[in-house]
C-alpha cells in the first residue's frame, strides 16, 4: 500500500533524502511508503541561475577603489556629444540649461542609488516565473527577477542596440579626429583604413582587459586629456574673441529649438547602462560609498559640461547668433592647437568604447564556461574570441557608415 506522509525526522546517522526527488522507504509490514516534501508541491517555481562568479565575485575580482568608480563613471559620460553642448545651450537658453543640467545629474544620481539597492536587495532572490538564465550582466538578471522573460529580452536588445550604437558612433569620431591629423598614408580612403584599424587594436587590448578596475588608468588620462582641450580651447577663446552676450541668449530660441535639444543634456550625462558592470568590481569597503561616489562624479561632469555649454557659447557665438555644431571647429583647420586638440580627443574617448563592451560581453559570457584570467587579460578561449569579434564587427560597420548621424540614427532605432 502506498500513501504519502510528511518528511519524518531523519536521525544523524541516517543518509540525507534530497528534497527534490521522491524516495521509496520500507514501512512496516513490506509497505512501501512515499516520502515527500514541500519543494514538491511547489515544483513548478523554478530558481534563477546566477553564475557564482556574478552573485557573488570573488575577492580577487574586487578589486576597484571609489577614485576608480568615480574615473570609470566619468570617462564614460565624457564622450564626442559634450562638442554640441554650446549650441545646445543657445537653443535652450542658458537659464534652462543650468536647470537641466542639475535636474538630470539629481535623476542619475537617484536611479543609481535605486539601482544598486534594488540589485543589493533582489540579486539573490529567485523569480516569481518560471524558467531560468544564464547571465553575468546584473542589470539583465534585475529586469528578469522584476519582469520575467520580456523584460529580460527587451532590455537585452535595447542594451545591445544602444551600446553597440554608441560604440560605433565612438569608434567613428576618434577615426575623424586621426584622419585630421597632418600626415596622411595614402588615398583618404586607405588612410581612414589604416587610422581606423591603429584604433581597433588599441580597443580591443582594452576590452580584452579582465575588468573594469584596469581601465581606471586610461580613463583618468582620458580626464586629464579632456580638461586640457577645454583649457586651450577656452583660452583660444578669450585671446582670438570677445565675449558676446545678448539678453536672448537667458531663454530658449524656439519651442521646436527647446524640445529638439532636450535629449542632448540627458545623452551627454548618461552612463547607466554600465554602472553595474563597474560596481560589481568594487572592493567591500567602498560599496557602501557607492551612491556618495556617483553623485561626485556626475556632479563633477554636470559643473564641467555646464561650464563649457555656457562659457563657449559666448565667447564662440558671433555677432548674427551663429555658433558651430561642434565647437571644435572654432579652430582654424591649420592651427598646430587643433592637431594638440584633435589627438586629446582621442585620448579622451579610446577608453569609452571598452566600458561601452562590458555590458554586452556579460550579457553572453555567463554560457562560456568558468571565467578564467591572468593578472591583466581574459584568457577564457571563448570570452576572447567573442570579444575579439564584437570590437571587429563594431569597427567594419563605423568603417562601411563613416557617418556619425546616420550612427546616432541608428541607436535612437
């Protein structure tokens, strides 16, 4: 006869009954008995997968300092869009652009803050569907454990879309500014080759980097890089033309002129999508400064973007109102600061694109097997192959569409 009773007491010395499967014991008189237990009757909830090594990094893999964050969260705002902040500003108007710029540096800091407490809250729990990932990316696994597949799936295609975009459209602005640069090899199609492929070596050593605490070094002389252009830029400024300040200038051009630049200010300050690909790395004792960090950080680049929409707006706007899409341009084409301006620009964003990666790498890596790395780079055959084709196809597609707005385009798509 057979019936089900609950899980008995099991003495010490007895065999340990795994609570997923259904055993057969001897009941009295030859009976057999089925033992079962609450993981039974609730079967059909299954457990997310998270690969150990992101639920729960270890030591080694800690290995980020609050200055690191900070470097990484800033060079990653630092990007090619900051060159339109000026005429951004003039279509905006300078009053609403310092209301812009504090209100969406408050908003990042806030969603960081929620972000990291719901990952800090939540990444260890199981999800309310059914059905399982596999995954390194925590903003990913978050959107499943709150969403389930759809939100997992979108977010996944929007990462992909966005980053993808914006590393394509990096890719292709450091090859403009190399392509500007005296010398030339060549035709100017070879010679946008060559500079092009100089450039994709270079990123992808860096995105072969194990993670993200290696990349503090470029990005601080990214930073460093990026300071220095707006100096000789600003006193450029100041010795070739005058300040040129009109009441009109305090609000916004046009409604359409308004509306049509508001997505610059969020754009130019963005970093979400890879705040958790950092964070994941920092050492213990800095995770509860994290939030504390951030806000530095972005505060630090709104003071500076702010700084560089309102003060070359008016030293580069001319007397008709007229001011360049990309305040670079403010250059004379043979001045020798435009080639120090254009090789700092470089510098500046060559350490963006392997920050753009990482997301997207984790995304596919969680089904590559044990993560494994020396001091400096993945050795994992296939993390590096993968890798190694994602920085290849982002760069033949920056060289086939040489053309930045049809890039932007692109990413908005």
């Amino acid at each position: 006869m057979e019936q089900s009773i609950e899980l008995p007491t099991i003495a010490p010395t007895a065999e340990k009954v795994p609570e997923d499967k259904t055993v057969e014991s001897a009941a009295p008189n030859d009976a057999s008995t089925v033992i079962t237990n609450e993981m039974e009757q609730a079967k059909e909830t299954k457990t997310v997968e998270v690969p150990k090594s992101e639920a729960s990094p270890d030591s080694s893999s800690q290995s980020m300092n609050s200055f690191g964050l900070a470097m990484n969260i800033m060079k990653g705002i630092a990007g090619t869009g900051c060159l339109a902040l000026p005429v951004a500003v003039k279509n905006v108007g300078i009053i609403w652009a310092l209301i812009l710029f504090v209100v969406v540096s408050a908003g990042y800091i806030l969603a960081s803050y929620q972000l990291i407490l719901t990952n800090d809250s939540l990444g260890e729990k199981r999800n309310m569907g059914k059905g399982k990932i596999h995954t390194n990316n925590q903003y990913a696994f978050l959107c499943f454990v709150t969403m389930g597949y759809p939100g997992y799936y979108i977010f996944n295609a929007a990462l992909a879309i966005t980053l993808f975009g914006a590393s394509t459209g990096t890719i292709i602005a450091m090859t403009d500014f190399m392509c500007k640069l005296p010398f030339q090899i060549g035709s100017e199609r070879v010679n946008r080759l060559i500079m092009q492929a100089f450039l994709t070596i270079i990123v992808l050593v860096l995105t072969l980097l194990k993670d993200p605490s290696l990349l503090v070094g470029v990005s601080s002389m990214g930073m460093i890089a990026m300071v220095l252009s707006l100096v000789i830029l600003f006193i450029f400024g100041l010795v070739n033309t005058s300040w040129n300040f009109k009441t009109e200038y305090l609000y916004p051009s046009s409604l359409s002129g308004f509306l049509g630049n508001l997505g610059l200010f969020v754009h130019s300050l963005a970093f979400i999508l890879f705040l958790l690909s950092n964070t994941r790395h920092l050492k213990k004792e800095c995770k509860s400064k994290a939030t504390l960090t951030i806000g530095y950080a972005v505060s630090a680049m709104a003071v500076i973007y702010a700084f560089m929409g309102v003060v070359f707006l008016l030293l580069f706007v001319d007397p008709t109102g007229y001011i360049r899409d990309n305040i670079l341009l403010s250059f004379p084409e043979d001045s020798i600061l435009n080639i120090i301006v254009d090789i700092f620009m470089v510098i500046t964003t060559i350490g963006s694109v392997p920050l753009y990666i990482s997301p997207l790498s984790e995304q596919v890596e969680a089904n590559f097997g044990e993560f494994t790395s020396n001091k400096y780079f993945v050795t994992n055959k296939k993390c590096v192959i993968f890798r190694a084709v994602m920085v290849c196809a982002i760069s033949l597609v920056g060289y086939i569409f040489p053309f930045f707005n049809d890039v932007l385009s692109f990413n908005i798509l």
